[in-house]
C-alpha cells in the first residue's frame, strides 16, 4: 500500500491552489494512504480528502521550530512520495522512495502551473476541494432552488487587497435589480470572523431583499459548499476567491496590487478585472503597497466590474 506524505500551506488560498496536485495523487493512486501537513486555516479545505489517514496541523512556531516538530511526527514511517509544496528541507530528512520539493523559479506561471510542476503534470489538474454531502446540504437549506445566487466577498486578508465595500454594493444592486443581468438573484455575502462590517453597505443597498449574510458564521467547508451553488461569485483577491473557483462556479476576481498572472481565479470559468492603473503601476506609486492601510484598487470602477460580471455571465451561460 502506498503511503504518501503531502505538505502544502498554511494559507487557504495557497492550499486551494495546492489542491489540484493532491487530487491528482488522489486519482492516481486510490488505495494509497496520504497524510497531510498544513497549516491551521486550510485544515477545513483538506480534511476530506480521499484517503485521509491523517492530518497534521503545523502551527508556525520561531525560528523554524515547526518543522522540528512535524519532522518528528513524521520520521518514524518510511514514505513511498513525498510531496512538499512548501519547499522545505524536510523531505531530504525523511525516508523515502521518492521526493518531489516545489524550488523557486524566475519563470512567471499561474501558482496552480507551478505546484504541478513538481510532478510535472502538463496540463496542470485544476484545484479540487472535496465537501460531504452534509455540508451541501446545509447550502441548500440556505440557498435553496429555484433562483440564482450572486455570491460576494467584500473582504481580503489584507486592506489593500478591497476594493470599497460601497462599490460591491452599487455592483450587487445594479445586478439583481430589475433590468440587471442577475434580475431577482438572490444575494449571498460570505466572509471571515471580523469581516462583518465589509456587509454592512451591501446589506443596506438591498433592505427589502433579505440578502443573506453569512459572514463569519460558517465553518470553511460550508462555505465552499455555498459557493458551489451560486451563479456569479465577486469577490476581491482571497482565499475565498480561490475556493469559488475550485468548486466550479463562474468567479470573477477584482485585482490592484497582486498579480492575477499568479494569482487569479484558476480555471475556465474564471475572470479578473483590474483598474486602469496597472500592475506596476500600482507599485511605483505605492511602493509601501505591502504595508498600505487601505484600499488600492479605488481606480477600478463600478461600470468597470459591471461589465466584466456581465461578459462572464454570458460566456457561461450554457454550463
């Protein structure tokens, strides 16, 4: 029986973006027992993986002492592969038939290129977030049939990765009123613990609408399963931009100072949307970008985002 080792991220967007190789061992190897080691925050996006024999959360701890602390848990089991998407010397420490380690490259590719290289897997498989059946059926008492669903994530990890939470509202508005390419969707808000008041505009622009609002309020898995079932999802660069794309559902990324050629919502059902200000634009201007308390993608404009979530309406329509 094959046993796998698979260490990949502590960030839930860097773990969806990951997920498309583990889906590939999965497929691969069906019988074979996998562990995985991530971080906290992307336990939900992993733990029902087929083949699951166990889970390890790395909790990051100074001076590296984390992996001192999986290499332990780890070092007792002779590994057939040994997949590490963290790039980590870890692999080189433990037995094992075969080791694959993500190395750095200058070359520029989308993330989900990247991580497949390691296998070199050519096409690269698209991230896969397996759910239960039960987490689907929570979604669909929620968001139940018989209209379409607009998702939205107004929030991001970080502020200057949001575009104004007033601007997702005139958006939101614009779609699912009468005469809107979403006319009568019902609306969906979906976000993190302390990311409610990213809501608040988009919940006062629709009062009589009962948009429902889910921030903060779902385990991560159940979130993905609410994003399955929407139509459209708009949401800034963030995890939860990367989930939507992973569970198949039109998404439309909004972009400023990250880059969508590595980052944007993978897949063909996927578009990004970005300001006139470019990419390094962006950057020269704000070189404190990283560091910057609010918003950077204040030049991206409604009609911009408008259209764009029209234009993937349409391309999609038929799926």
């Amino acid at each position: 029986m094959k046993r796998i080792l698979f260490i990949t991220s502590t960030r839930i967007g860097d773990a969806v973006i990951n997920s498309g190789v583990l889906d590939y061992l999965v497929r691969q190897w069906p019988d074979a027992k996998i562990t995985i080691a991530c971080g906290p925050l992307a336990q939900p996006v992993l733990e029902n993986t087929p083949g699951l024999e166990r889970l390890i959360v790395v909790r990051k701890k100074p001076v590296g002492l984390h992996w001192f602390g999986l290499w332990r848990r780890v070092v007792t089991r002779r590994w057939d592969l040994i997949v590490d998407l963290r790039g980590s010397a870890i692999a080189y420490l433990l037995l094992s038939a075969q080791r694959r380690v993500l190395k750095s490259t200058r070359v520029k590719m989308h993330k989900v290129r990247e991580a497949a290289g390691v296998l070199r897997l050519d096409p690269p498989p698209a991230p896969r977030i397996y759910l239960t059946d039960d987490a689907r059926e929570r979604a669909l008492g929620w968001m139940p049939p018989g209209r379409d669903w607009l998702a939205v994530c107004p929030s991001a990890s970080l502020p200057f990765k949001m575009w104004p939470a007033t601007h997702f509202a005139e958006v939101v508005k614009a779609l699912v009123s009468p005469g809107g390419a979403m006319a009568g969707a019902g609306v969906v808000i979906v976000g993190g613990p302390g990311d409610e008041a990213h809501a608040v505009p988009i919940r006062n622009a629709l009062p009589d609408r009962g948009v429902l609002d889910l921030t903060g309020k779902l385990y991560l898995s159940d979130v993905a399963a609410v994003v399955e079932r929407a139509r459209l999802f708009i949401g800034n660069d963030s995890g939860l931009m990367h989930m939507s794309a992973a569970m198949g559902t039109p998404t439309l990324g909004l972009f400023g100072p990250s880059d969508e050629i590595l980052y944007g919502p993978y897949g063909e059902q996927c578009a990004t949307v970005r300001g006139p200000r470019g990419l390094e634009e962006t950057k020269t201007q704000f070189p404190d970008w990283r560091h910057h308390p609010s918003s950077l993608l204040e030049d991206l404009s409604i009609d911009a985002v408008l259209e764009a979530s029209k234009r993937l309406l349409e391309r999609t329509e038929e799926t």
